[in-house]
C-alpha cells in the first residue's frame, strides 16, 4: 500500500512538474509590457556583433566568446537543500555543453535541423569577484526560514527572506530554492534589475536542461511557440509551432498548417523532456547575442569585473542581524571576553575543536577585516594592542556551514 501510494504520489508530482515546466511567458505578463525589446523583433542585428572581441575584456579569448559570470543564491530550509559544490559544477558543466553544442546527444538532432543547430559561443563561469571586487567563490549559501516559494520575486531580497541580487549588469543571478509550482522562471532583458536573473526548483539542480531553458529566456529568447497559439518567437529559422510539446516524441510533428519538418521540438525553447531537448538554432544565437552589442540590454556582462581576481581583500561579514540556521550558530557556545577588552581578547569555543587551525577575523564596524587569527586552541588568545578603540566584530564561517559572529569592544 504504501509503495502505491508513493507511486501515486511521484506520478502526480511528475504530471505538476510536467504542467508547469516553466512560467517565464507568465511572469514577463505579470512587468510592465510594451517596453520590453522581448516584444519588438530584432530587425536589424549586425552580422559583425557576432564573433567580434574587440572592446570586451570577457570576449577577449580570441575566440570571441562571451564567458557569462555567474552567482547562485543557494536558499536553504534545511541541509538537504543546502546543494553541494560538486552538483552546482554539474549543472554549470552541463549549461556550457548546451551553449557550446557539445553535448553528446547533438547526433539526435533529425537531419532535416542539423544545420541550424548552433553553437551559442557563450559560456558561464562562477565569479571570482564579489560586486565590491572581494574574493568569492560564485556561490551564495543562505538559511531561510521559508520553507517553499512562489513566483513572486520573493526570493531575490533579503527583506522577504531571500538573497539580493548582485548587479544584473554584471552577473547573471540564479536563485536555487524550493518552488512550489514550476521548474523555473527567468526574467528578461530589459527586467527591473533587482528581480532579474534564474530563478530554479532546488531539486533540478544537477543534471537538468531547465536551467539551459532559463537562461535563453534571460538571453532574450521566447518559448517557440510566442506563448500563444502559433505564435511568434521573433526567431526566423524555428518553424512556427502551435503550443508546446510535452514528453519525448518523435518524427515529424507539423503544426499551424506547415509541412515537413515540423515542429522543432528539440529545441531548448520547447517543454519537451530531458532526454529530448538537444539544440539551439543559428537565429537563436543572433537574438541573444544580440543584446551583447554595444548599448545592448546584456552589454555590462561584457564589461563585467566578475570574472577577474579580486582587488579587494576584505572579507563579506556575516550579515548583520541575518538569520542563520539554528543549529549551525555558535554564538551561544562561544565567548569572548574581557568585554570591554584592552590587550588581550579570549575567544573560548567551549569544547568545541572544529575551529583549531581555522581562521577567524576581526572587523571593524565598515566591513574591513583588522585582524586575523588562526585558532590554535580552544581558549584562543589575541593581541588587540593595535586596535583602535570601538565597536568590532570577531566572525569566520567554518566550511561545515557553523558560523561565528559576536560583537565586542576595545577600550
Ligand atoms: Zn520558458
């Protein structure tokens, strides 16, 4: 019984997940409309943004690749969702493949397409610098207390318990969480900027063609279908296409009245399963590469400091007053005193010994790191002779996600 009942329950879950693969067309419904390029076919793309490196220092491979810097906001109820490194480099893996056409199933493109099939030239890297030029690692952990989301926008802003945006112009934000209702959505370019960017169901992180899906849209690439009957995707080499297509078929498929070779329903714009979407198109490319030219919706990327080393060697302080995940807090357990302190400063873990050998900073009240230490032992003593009088925080972020952060004061 009870296996019929998770059975029941999978296959429902599959038929939502089915239904609801994507609201971008939805959520660009919801913006303000008639300013969005999305709605104006490109008229007059010039052939030469394609494949130039000029001025772009990330084009700037000689090859004339865009390389995209990118931030996942990883939102997290509870360790589950808390996704490894190792699964987000999957999917970033997989995300390039796509965009480069070097994924292995390109031989199942029919004949009739394969020509169009595209290489996009563009690639995605995790960020190296943070917005104010720190070290990072591209990856954004936080806890939230939201146990699932809608698509509202909420999870792009710390106010609703979700993870501000890093500068879209620079960076393309992809928020992990638990959606309840779709797969994903993208905004497009052109969108406000503190809501644009990916937003993706935690569970589809890995090996799963919708963030591939999502990120055209935040290229500027519509579903075939325009979302409505036979409608327009402002893209002139992918046949026009009734609706879209679910599962995984095959063979010719002509809709709104075409003939062979149907409709492309291999296509990343489609809804069509995994195992099933295999390509972008050559028109498909020129649209998104579009808005890189110069005074284009997508330029800064080109001009992004995202992927350079950073120059700036502060380090994000835990921020203030955020929420973290219980469990994973320290700050009950660990002391520091005197408190006032002149000299000497005492942080004692407790019996804690996760921290011997880890570093801990000290900051000041502007985010600058004064002072660092490398815990030596459970009663560890700093000199703060040095410091200024004032207000300071001792903070460090263990790589098993405890966290650290307490005030004290210099005298
Ligand atoms: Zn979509």
């Amino acid at each position: 019984m009870r296996i019929i009942l998770l059975l029941l329950i999978l296959i429902t879950g599959l038929h939502v997940v089915a239904q609801t693969k994507c609201t971008a067309g939805e959520y660009i419904l919801q913006q303000s409309t008639n300013s969005f390029p999305l709605y104006k076919p490109l008229t007059n793309i010039p052939s030469t943004i394609i494949n130039t490196s000029s001025s772009a220092r990330v084009m700037g491979d000689g090859k004339g690749i865009v390389t995209i810097p990118v931030v996942f906001h990883v939102l997290y109820n509870n360790a589950g969702q808390n996704i490894t490194d190792a699964k987000i480099n999957q999917q970033l893996e997989l995300l390039n493949k796509s965009f480069r056409k070097n994924n292995a199933d390109t031989t199942k493109i029919p004949a009739a397409f394969k020509a169009l099939a595209a290489d996009c030239e563009i690639e995605f890297k995790l960020a190296s610098s943070d917005p104010k030029r720190r070290a990072t690692n591209g990856i954004v952990r936080k806890y939230t207390s939201v146990k699932s989301w809608m698509d509202d926008d909420k999870m792009k802003f710390s106010a609703t318990q979700g993870s501000d945006a890093w500068d879209a112009e620079q960076y393309l934000n992809i928020w992990v969480c638990n959606l309840a209702l779709s797969s994903g959505y993208s905004s497009f370019p052109g969108s406000e900027s503190g809501k644009d960017g990916v937003v993706i169901r935690t569970s589809l992180i890995g090996n799963s063609k919708i963030l591939v899906h999502e990120v055209g849209h935040w290229l500027g690439l519509r579903h075939l279908w325009g979302d409505t009957y036979c409608g327009d995707d402002l893209v002139d080499d992918t046949p026009k296409q009734s609706t879209y297509t679910p599962g995984c078929p095959s063979g010719i498929r002509p809709s709104c009245g075409g003939g062979a070779p149907g409709d492309m329903y291999m296509n990343y714009m489609d809804f069509t399963s995994d195992a099933c979407l295999l390509m972008f198109t050559q028109g498909q490319k020129q649209r998104m590469w579009s808005f890189f030219a110069s005074g284009g919706l997508r330029s800064g990327i080109t001009n992004s400091w995202g992927l350079h080393p950073p120059t700036n060697d502060e380090i994000p302080l835990p921020e203030e007053g955020e929420e973290e995940e219980p469990q994973k807090l320290l700050k009950s357990a660990v002391k520091v005193y005197p408190n006032p302190a002149v000299n000497k400063l005492v942080i004692d873990m407790g019996a804690n010994e996760n921290w011997l050998g880890k570093t801990i900073s000290i900051y000041n009240t502007k985010g600058a790191i004064v002072l660092r230490s490398v815990i030596n032992s459970k009663q560890h003593t700093i000199d703060i002779t040095k410091l200024l009088s004032g207000l300071y925080f001792v903070a460090g972020k263990h790589e098993n996600g405890e966290v650290i952060k307490i005030k004290f004061i210099k005298n």
